[in-house]
C-alpha cells in the first residue's frame, strides 16, 4: 500500500511539471515568444502532455516558431489522438490526408465520421477514388451528400458513382 502512494505522488508530482510546463507555453504563446512557447510545449508533450502535444503540432503544422514539419505535426496529433483528445482527433486524419498517407488518413477519418463529421465522409469518398475504390468512395460520398455538402456531389457527378 505504501508502495502505491508513493508510486501515485511521484506520478502526480511528474505529470504537475508537465501541466506547468503546459501552462508556460500557453502563456508563452500568447505573448507571442514561440522560442519559449516551443521549448515548454515541447518539454510538456515529452511528459506525455496532451494538450502540449496538440498545440506542438498546430506549430508545426503552421511553421509557427519554427520550421514547418507537417510529418511532425501529424505524430504528435497521432499521439495524442491515440490518448483521446479530441481536438487530435478530428484533425490527425486530415493531415494524413495532406501527407497522401491514405492508410492513416482513412482509419482516423472513420472515427470522425462515425462522430457526425459529414467532411470526413467527403474526405474518404475522395480518397477511395484516388486508391480506385469505387464502391467505398460511392458509400461515403453518398452520405455526405445526404448531408448537403455540395462538394460530394459535385464528385459523384464527376465519377458518376452511381454506377458502382
């Protein structure tokens, strides 16, 4: 028993670094010094920080601070993705997508379709037509056309999905 409190407050003290650390380049980042908004965010996500990871990944992504690495981006979304955050997921596929890692893009696509995205469905329709997946891509463009995006139906035209 003594064991596990001990195990418990180093493991709380450990994770209350990383949530300063968190803190500091939130704070950091709004007052516009990415140098040390990327040190603590960086410093954070390597503690396991989820949120630091998301926000790392937004520099990245942008190039904000420092040199844009949209790959980086995409692990650190996956990451924290993977831990449940739900910013990481809606975006990690999306990047995927941009990085024409279809394989990815389509498994973190799913979920945010299976979560009400009616963009995602549009996103797989296009990936499936790229992988020339017809079937696939008529499923999903047909979803998202019964949700009114334009997008997807102007693709089923295109590719006359009906036919599949």
């Amino acid at each position: 028993m003594k064991f596990l409190v001990v195990l418990f407050l180093v493991i709380s003290i450990g994770y209350g670094d990383a949530n300063s650390d968190f803190n500091k380049g939130i704070k950091a980042l709004i007052s516009k010094d990415k140098k040390q908004a990327f040190y603590y965010l960086d410093k954070a996500s390597k503690d396991n920080h989820i949120e630091a990871s998301y926000n790392l990944a937004l520099m990245y992504y942008m190039g904000d601070g420092i040199d844009q690495n949209i790959s980086m981006s995409a692990k650190l979304l996956e990451s924290s993705a993977d831990a449940g955050y739900k910013k990481s997921i809606d975006n990690v596929g999306r990047v995927y997508m941009q990085l024409l890692k279809f394989d990815k893009a389509i498994k973190w696509l799913k979920i945010n379709a299976k979560n009400g995205d009616i963009q995602a469905n549009y996103l797989l329709s296009e990936i499936y037509i790229e992988k020339g997946n017809f079937k696939d891509a008529k499923i999903n463009a047909k979803k998202a056309i019964d949700n009114g995006n334009l997008d997807a139906q102007n693709l089923w035209n295109t590719y006359n999905l009906s036919k599949y």
